[in-house]
C-alpha cells in the first residue's frame, strides 16, 4: 500500500503531457515493479480518472494518433475506495465495483485509489494482496454431479465462502438439498448445509440458464459418474462428453474447467483439445482446465478434504496456477504435480496398488485355509516392528466404486499377465471363494443373518455400489429357511430381508450371524444377540475380528460357537 507523501509521485494533473504520463507509468512502485498507473487529478485535486498502459494502447487504437494530454487518456470509470472504509471490506467493495462496471477480465485492475471525503487521493491499495478474497466474491463455482465426490466438494468449498452453486438433473435429489436435507449419509455435511445453504451456496438441476453476473468467471467442477461396463469393463465417459457439448458453447472467456471424476489417462488433454478446436481460443489464457482428482474416502470426505494433500495438475503454469489457488483456501496443503496426465495417473495409481495389495492379503487367506492357518496371526506377525512388511488385513470383498474401477483404467487389458488386472480379477472371484468356504462350515440352515451390507463400514458410508457384501448377503440368503439383514446406516426398506434391530432381537435367535463389514455397531448387535439366543449352537463368520467370545455375556442356552474368520474355524465352548 502507498499512502502519505508517496502518493503525491503518482498523480497528474488533466493537461499534462504525454512525457509526464510516460514518467509517471514507469516510476516503481515497489523495488522491483514499476507502477504501469497514474492518478489522474483536476485543479483542486480532485480525483477524475485513472491510466494505465492499456488506456494508452486503447486510445491509439481508436484515435490512430498520440494523445496530447492525460486527460485524452484517462479512465473515468475507475474504482477506488474511501478512507473510512475498514480494510476487512476493501475485496468486498472492489468486488463489488468491478461486477458493476461490467469488467470481464480476471484482473482488469491492480491498484486502487483511496480517496477522503473529498474525493482527493490519500493512498493506493494493491489488490494482489487479496486477490483470492476477491475472487471468491466475484466468482462463482459450479459443482455439476452431486453425488458422494460432487455434493462433498461444493459443500467443503462452501465452507470456505466460495459462491458455490451445485448442479444435478436429479430433481428430487436437489429438492432435497433446497429444503436443507442431504440425501447422503456424510460425516458433517448437514452441518454445512445448513450454515451455508442460501447464503452462498445453492442447487438447481439445469447449468445452462444460469445467470452470470457482470465480469464474473465461472468455474465449473465436473464430478460426473465414469461407470464401469461390467461386460466390456470399458469406462462409459458418456456423462462426461454430453455435458461438454451442452458446456463447451457457454463458456466464457477467463473461465476455468476443473475435472475431479476418475478418467483413464489422456482424457483431461482430449477435453483441452476440444475446448480449443471448438472455439478456437488458446488453454491458459482464453480459458483454464485443471485436473484435481478426487482422493477421499467416503464417510469421512469432508475433513480429507481439508486435511489431505489435494493434487492439482494444470494444463499450462497459468492453469496449475488457477487450480492452486481455488483449492487453497479448502485444502491444507496442495500437492502441483508437473502435468494433466501424472495429476490423472496418481489417482489410478493409487487405487490400483491398494487393489493389488488387498489381493495379495486374500490370496494369504486362501493359502491358510487349506491348513486352518490364521491368516490374521500371519499377518500380525509379519508386520509387527518389522518395516518392509506392511500386509493389510484381508477382507471378504474389495468392493466399492474406486477400487472396483480403477485399476483396470490403469492396466492394460490387452497384456497378458498384467499383475494390476491379476490382482482385480483375484479380488472378483474373493466373494464366490467364500461363499464355497462358508458353505461348507455352516452346519444348521434355519435361519440366518448378514450384518453390514454396505460395502465399508468405517468411516460409516451408506453407500451399496459394488458391495461384495450385498453379493455374499444375497447368497447366503439361499441357504437358509428363513433369512435377515442389517446395516448400522443403509436404508433396509430398499433391502431384501432387511430388519431392524429390534425386529432381530425380537426373533428367538439366528443359525448363522456373518458380519461383513467393520462398523462399530455391528459388534455391539452381536453381542446383543448372544444375550438374548435360545439357540444350543451358532456359527459367527467374524472376518474382522470384531468378537472376542471369552469377553462376551452369552446365554447360557449357547453350548457352542463355530466361529469362523477368514481363513480357519475353531469351536468355542462354553463354560459350564
């Protein structure tokens, strides 16, 4: 900022010549910069216009001739700002001039004049010193696809007071949203959208009539679906290339594209390539496209969000430059990576090892079932104080919509013995592995219950796509006479044989009790169970360990446990 006897150097008055304005543009505002303004000033000091290099290019355009005076030259619609205005307001206020003055570049002004009550210059602001907070004000940021990627992206935005507007064709979805409901099980997300929720933040179901404020830049956050064929196990993009054809034609100048969706590698410069075909503009200076992978896990994606590293990859420095800046105020830390193509490689990457590393853990399980072998033991002990082991714990499935999907983005289909497709082709056939190994443990078929149907159960998702879990669940129900569910946060009226809690514990007791995934309530309903069972002999399918029986309070009804985890059965008895 420039005040006191400093300001004096940047002022002219409207009859100076041409030799004056050229001084005053080149004196240095700062050790480095020279200024590139002037104040513009009539005989009583008196503010009337500002100049910058690019008035005197415009006038020399138009008048094809060299201005005589400053006063030929200057800008009579310039901002500036009031003495008595507190500095906490100057974005707001300088927000709000340049949407009023219809100004549609980025930054169509850098420095900016505070005057008194007499409209006599006092001092000049420099508006990069807040360059995000008047961003924020002016632009707008529209989320399209408001699914578990989209709906937590615009709302941690939102929280950090971007002007946030959510798209989604699901009409009875953004009705939800209006009415301040989210229609996703989320930590968090109803507290934000109900703080924020009409304030700066809102939902429509069509992007193409939004109304766009004067010089305001829009920039628009894809988070669409990319589903996986199940036959051809290519990625349907579809979602994707008809919102480009809608998209492509309203764009603005200065606007930004930011992909977060999963797509395989190459897409985001197919989508460049097209903005620029199309409108025959140039990627980081007509427009910007930024590639920032979605990385968080459902359940708990609004802190990740904040807390994880957010990869942000640019099509050009300018872009990368756009992208660290919009997520800077949401994110802690922003990782730039060197271009569009590594920004989509480390979110496959990522998934496609874990993938592979949950493989390896089931195939242990396989391999220690054929001896009665506790896999988890193996594992335990393998890793423990030992730092090039680093096993996970297997599971019942690999499901879910990441790491079902991406690792074949990632692999080649056509290598033959590709070690990241092995790996996803071994986690399908995991779940039909099981169903043989149960199949054979279970001894009594009268009645059986699933608990945990969601695909992960920690963090707490509601989410069912791809649940290996829905799939052991609806197997199994084959082999019982009578047959229930339950999930600590899925809506069992959508479920077959779903029960409530208290419906379960109202039955006399169940044959068979499988918990498939690892929420921390499904513990506690077994424990429940085993309380109230009338039953002699039970059989547990435990994968996660979650029931220590030595612990446990159990009718003394109960003569005996099968208990089974991933890879053995042993029989518990009880005490008499």
């Amino acid at each position: 900022m420039i005040h006191g006897s400093q300001i004096v150097d940047f002022i002219l008055k409207e009859d100076d010549d041409l030799d004056s304005l050229l001084s005053c543009l080149s004196k240095k505002v700062f050790v480095n910069r020279q200024s590139g303004f002037a104040l513009v000033s009539d005989s009583n000091g008196k503010l009337t216009g500002v100049v910058t290099d690019a008035d005197i290019r415009k006038f020399l355009l138009i008048n094809k001739r060299i201005p005589r005076e400053v006063g030929e030259v200057a800008n009579r619609k310039f901002i500036s700002v009031t003495e008595n205005l507190p500095n906490e307001l100057w974005p707001s206020e300088i927000a709000k001039q340049m949407s009023s003055r219809g100004w549609t570049t980025n930054y169509p002004v850098r420095f900016v004049p505070i005057v008194n009550q007499d409209s006599i210059p006092i001092g000049i602001i420099d508006t990069q010193d807040f360059e995000r907070e008047i961003e924020k004000l002016r632009d707008q940021v529209i989320v399209v696809g408001l699914g578990y990627v989209g709906l937590t992206v615009a709302l941690a935005m939102a929280d950090s007071e971007m002007q946030v507007v959510g798209f989604d064709r699901d009409e009875i979805k953004v009705n939800q949203l209006l009415a301040g409901v989210s229609p996703l099980y989320e930590q968090g997300l109803d507290e934000v959208l109900s703080n924020r929720l009409g304030i700066n933040l809102t939902f429509q179901t069509n992007f193409v009539f939004r109304e766009r404020g004067s010089g305001q830049a829009a920039v628009y956050v894809i988070c669409l679906p990319t589903p996986l064929d199940p036959k051809t196990k290519q990625l349907d993009l579809s979602y994707i290339e008809s919102l480009l054809e809608v998209l492509v034609p309203v764009l603005n100048q200065g606007d930004c594209v930011v992909l977060r969706s999963t797509v395989p590698l190459g897409t985001g410069r197919r989508i460049v390539e097209n903005i620029e075909r199309k409108r025959s503009w140039k990627v980081g200076s007509d427009f910007y496209y930024v590639q920032a992978p979605e990385r968080t896990v459902e359940g708990d994606a609004l802190r990740e969000i904040r807390e994880l590293p957010q990869i942000i990859g640019g099509a050009t420095p300018a872009c990368l430059d756009r992208g660290l800046k919009l997520f800077a105020d949401v994110a802690k830390l922003t990782l730039p990576v060197s271009s569009i193509e590594t920004a989509e490689m480390v979110k496959l990457a990522g998934n496609a090892f874990r993938d592979y590393s949950f493989a390896f853990a089931n195939k242990l399980s396989e391999v220690a079932r054929s001896y009665n072998v506790d896999v988890d033991e193996v594992i335990h002990k393998s890793n423990l104080n030992y730092p090039r082991s680093t096993i996970p714990a297997p599971s019942p499935g690999v499901g879910g919509p990441c790491l079902t999907k991406d690792p074949y983005l990632f692999g080649n289909q056509e290598e033959e013995n590709s070690p990241i497709l092995s790996a996803r082709l071994y986690n399908e056939c995991v779940p039909i592995q099981l169903i043989d190994f149960l199949n054979s443990k279970i001894k009594n078929r009268q009645s059986g219950l699933t608990i945990g149907l969601a695909f992960k159960g920690t963090p707490p998702t509601d989410d069912l796509r791809n649940s290996t879990n829905m799939y052991i669940s609806q197997e199994l129900s084959k082999y019982f006479k009578n047959f229930a569910t339950w999930d600590a946060v899925v809506d069992l009226s959508q479920i077959n044989y779903g029960l409530s809690e208290k419906e379960i514990l109202e039955r006399p007791g169940f044959d068979f009790i499988g918990i498939l995934n690892n929420h921390t309530s499904n513990a506690l309903l077994v424990r429940k169970i085993l309380i109230k069972t009338d039953l002699k002999e039970i059989t547990i399918f435990d994968p996660w360990r979650a029931i220590d029986l030595n612990s446990c309070v159990i009718n003394k009804k109960v003569v005996s446990i099968n208990y089974i985890t991933m890879s053995m059965a042993k029989t518990w008895h009880q005490s008499r």
